[in-house]
C-alpha cells in the first residue's frame, strides 16, 4: 500500500490492515459480483496495531464467511468501524476539499458526534461521504 510506504517514509509507524476487520454477505451476486454488505466488524486487528505502536492503515474489502474477499463501500465501512469503535475523534481525510453541510453549502470544520447521535434514526454512516462535493445532511 502507498500509502505506509509514505507514512514510514515521514516517521509514522503504519501497518497495513489487509483482512480479519470486515465480514460481508454478497450484496447482489448475479448483479455485482464480489461486491458485499458488511454484516461483521472485528476490532481486534485495529487494537493490536494500536498496542503495538502503529497506525492502522486499512483497505475497503471485506471477507465473506467462506473466505471470498469482497469489495465494500469504503463510506459504509468507515461508518461501521467507527460505530464499532466508538472514537472520541474521527480525522477524514481526502483530496476533494473537505466536508460540506447539506443545507448551507458551508464546509465544515468540525462535526459534534454527541450532537449527530441525537438526531432519531440517523447515523453516522449517513452523514460521511469522501466523494467531492461531501455532504452532511
């Protein structure tokens, strides 16, 4: 991965996370073919790597029960690890200009994760998307 190769590059301990975090079901398989719906996440492998020093690095594929890697959607993905991790901060990087509120256009500095949890029915997954023009709404 390019981008561990970087990051130790510049001093930051990185290890790349290539399996054992997402199991997925195949979303469609006639349809799309190895393209799955997460149903699982295992922390494990992020706090392992965490203990030892390192900053995880991971990809957007996930394992299916019988051992298919499948391609997942990485805004889903980083929604559900961070519903199963329960950060107190979330850094989101991309190359696109930042996060925008849905409403107002403006982008975003900060995001209250207490404050996106009250509202009924929604979820973080819902308001992160890494594709150019991000929207929060």
């Amino acid at each position: 991965m390019k981008i561990v190769s970087a990051l130790e590059k510049l001093g930051t301990r990185a290890r790349p996370i290539t399996s054992g975090v997402f199991t997925a079901d195949y979303l469609d398989r006639e349809k799309y073919g190895l393209v799955g719906k997460i149903t699982r996440v295992d922390k494990r492998p992020i706090e392992a790597s965490i203990r030892a020093g390192a900053l995880p690095i991971l990809t957007s594929l996930a394992e299916s029960i019988e051992g298919q890697i499948l391609n997942v959607n990485a805004d889903i993905a980083a929604g559900e690890l961070a519903k199963e991790l329960e950060p107190l901060k979330i850094v989101f990087l991309n190359e696109k200009g930042g996060l925008f509120h849905g409403i107002t256009g403006e982008k975003l500095d900060i995001i209250n994760l207490d404050e996106v949890r009250r509202i009924p029915g929604i979820f973080v997954s819902m308001f992160v998307n890494f594709r150019r023009n991000t929207t929060i709404s």
